[in-house]
C-alpha cells in the first residue's frame, strides 16, 4: 500500500518509508541485473517455492482457507503464529521476540474481528488486477528504506531497490525482522523520525 501511494499520489504524498522487502519490482526484469541482483532474483524464486504456499491458497482460495481459520481458533493461532516464528529474528524461538500477550492479542484482533478473510483477501485482489512497474519506471516519490536482517534470504540490494524507487535514504539495522514495528519500535521509530526531520 506505501508504495501505491508513493507511485500514484507523488504530487501529494511528500515521502515514503518501507521497512519491508515487499517492493516493485520492474517488469520484465532488466537484462543487465548485477550478479547480486540475479542472486537476489533467485533467492525470491526460491523462497517462494519453499515459503509461499500461504500466498498461493491467499491468492487462490481465500474464502475456503477462512472458513477453517475463522471455525477453529488453534488454526487461526497456528497460521499467524507461524509466520511470527518464520519471518521474524528469533532464530526459531519465537518467544525472544514476543511476548505470549503480543502474539495473543494479535490472534484475538482476527478472531473476535472475524476479518482474518479481509486481511487475507488482498492477496486474491492483488493476482486478479496485476499493476507491475514498468521496466525503467521508478515509483516517484521520495523514498527511505531500512533493511532488517531477520528477512534473511529476503533482503534487497541497494542497487535492486534504486531501479524502482527514489531512494533517499537507506538504512542497514542491526536486528529485527519483517515484524519491525513489534520487534525493535525503537529502531523503527528513529528511522522514520531522521528521515521525515527534514521534510515538514
């Protein structure tokens, strides 16, 4: 969503900050990718073969996948949790990382919402009204991404993410995942306050 509104309201959004490897990417590939951005190519293939099986059933069968998350609490538990465990820098433990009332809360947002069908729709939305970024086009609003390690074989080369975006500021953190927000506030936080200081 950060990066629709950095592509097509540039004249009213005066920046954007991702902190999350779910970026453009131009279509069709360039042919001169630089030996790290075809690793990085091939390292997105291949986690998706070996991680995205969520996305494909969120993208194909939403509404049958939400009938067995919404019938059945431990199922909605195990389906979020997990992807807490996975993508977050916990090396496997979730509970470094996470309180037993953060994951809790998280999971009651979706159950007594009854909304784990909305959320997981736009993956649906997003395969049936494709919008990819047309090679040598760059999303025009000014942009600051920060990297967090726990996005492992995830994380975007500096080079990758300039063909798309206005980068102007890029941040390297030491720790978190792809739950940044929950997992080092803090780091976030700061890096959104630096990069924002100067555009009021």
């Amino acid at each position: 969503m950060t990066t629709r509104l950095g592509r097509y309201h540039a004249d009213r959004v005066t920046a954007i900050h991702l902190s999350s490897v779910d970026l453009e990417w131009p279509d069709p590939l360039p042919s001169d990718l630089t030996t790290q951005e075809r690793d990085y190519v091939t390292r997105c293939e291949r986690w998706e073969r070996e991680e995205g099986g969520y996305a494909a059933i969120q993208a194909t069968r939403p509404q049958t996948l939400a009938y067995g998350l919404q019938d059945s609490p431990a199922g909605l538990a195990a389906w979020i949790v997990e992807k807490f465990r996975a993508w977050s820098d916990c090396d496997g433990d979730v509970s470094s990382r996470f309180s037993l009332d953060d994951l809790l809360t998280t999971i009651t947002i979706y159950w007594a919402t009854g909304t784990i069908n909305s959320a997981n729709r736009s993956y649906y939305e997003a395969r049936r009204n494709p919008d990819p970024l047309p090679a040598g086009e760059r999303i025009p609003a000014p942009a600051c991404i920060a990297m967090f390690p726990g996005e492992a074989e995830l994380i975007v080369p500096r080079s990758f993410a300039d063909r798309c975006y206005r980068v102007e500021h890029w941040t390297d953190m030491p720790r978190g995942g792809h739950f940044a927000a929950m997992e080092e506030p803090e780091l976030l936080a700061g890096d959104i306050r630096t990069f924002f200081r100067n555009r009021r």
